[in-house]
C-alpha cells in the first residue's frame, strides 16, 4: 500500500468514525474464513452497518481527529474488526453478541456510544434493548393509546343510548302482544 492509497484510506475512515453513532471494535483472531464471512454477510445485512478490517496504525491516524480518540486507542492493537453503525447502535451489538456467544474466537474489546467508552458487558446490554424502529412504534403506541381511548368513551355514550331505545322498543313490543 503506497502512501497515497493509506492517505486515501484514513480518509474514508475519518469519515466513517464521524458519521458513525456507534462503533464497536472486536478481535477476531482465530476465526476462519467461513466465521468471518458469516459474521460480515450478518453486518452487512443490516442497513447503515459496515464491518472494517484495518491497520491499526491507519485507524490510529483517522481517530487523532474524533473526541474520542485516547478512550479507542487502547483497544485497536492486535487483529481488530471496526463495526460502524450510522444509524440504529441495538442492532450491530444483537449480531456481535450472538457470534460472540457462537464462535468462541470472537471477543468484543469495547465499543463507542455517541462518544462514549463501552465496555463489552455494556454492549451486552446495548443488545438487549429493541431496535430503534421498535422503540419509536412503542413510543407511537403509547400517545396514540389516550387518543383511542376517549374515541372508545365517547363512542359509548350513543352506543349505550342505542341499547336503552332498542331495550323500550323490545319491551312495548313484548307489551303490545300480550
């Protein structure tokens, strides 16, 4: 790799350190070809995810430039796998953690939420929660329930009077007969 390609190369990973919500680092040493393109095909399956196997030293560089820089620097040396999320943290962490629990090479070193440090128990954690678009329909759920329920009530009232009317008619119509 000449120096214009590991030029080009931190800047695409600045990028995706900047853009990125949540980023998780995982050693994969010891994992074959077909765990590693199983856990990618995974990834990259999810919208707003990529997984990166990068030099250290050029993730090193892209980070000199983010907040966060001194708290991740610890955690890339060694063969470390950048997970990216752009968009929903809950759901790369769902995938790291099932792999993780599936193939015993797989360890996750630590992650960043938002800026902040993550241990791999919090992102354990981080992996139990619903996705975002689950969280948001609860959310929607939840407001929309008062709504429903004063549209129940309100549709009662005529219902019930309907049912008293209905009651009287069937009662002078039992009358009229006998």
């Amino acid at each position: 790799m000449d120096r214009a390609e590991k030029q080009a190369e931190i800047s695409n990973l600045t990028d995706k350190f900047q853009r990125s919500v949540a980023l998780f680092v995982a050693d994969y040493k010891g994992m074959n070809v077909e765990q590693v393109t199983t856990l990618r095909k995974e990834l990259s399956s999810q919208k707003d995810v990529e997984m990166k196997v990068v030099k250290n030293t050029l993730a090193l560089r892209a980070l000199q430039s983010q907040p966060y820089s001194s708290v991740l620097a610890d955690s890339l040396t060694g063969t470390n796998a950048i997970i990216f999320a752009f968009k929903d943290p809950a759901a790369p962490a769902k995938a790291l953690i099932k792999y993780a629990d599936e193939f015993e090479h797989l360890k996750i070193k630590s992650g960043i939420l938002k800026g902040q440090k993550m241990t791999e128990a919090m992102v354990k954690t981080l992996a139990t929660l619903p996705s975002r678009e689950v969280m948001i329909a609860k959310m929607l759920g939840s407001l929309n329930a008062p709504a429903q329920n004063l549209v129940g009530v309100l549709a009662a009232v005529p219902r019930s009077v309907m049912n008293a009317l209905n009651a009287i008619k069937t009662k002078k119509e039992a009358e009229a007969k006998s």
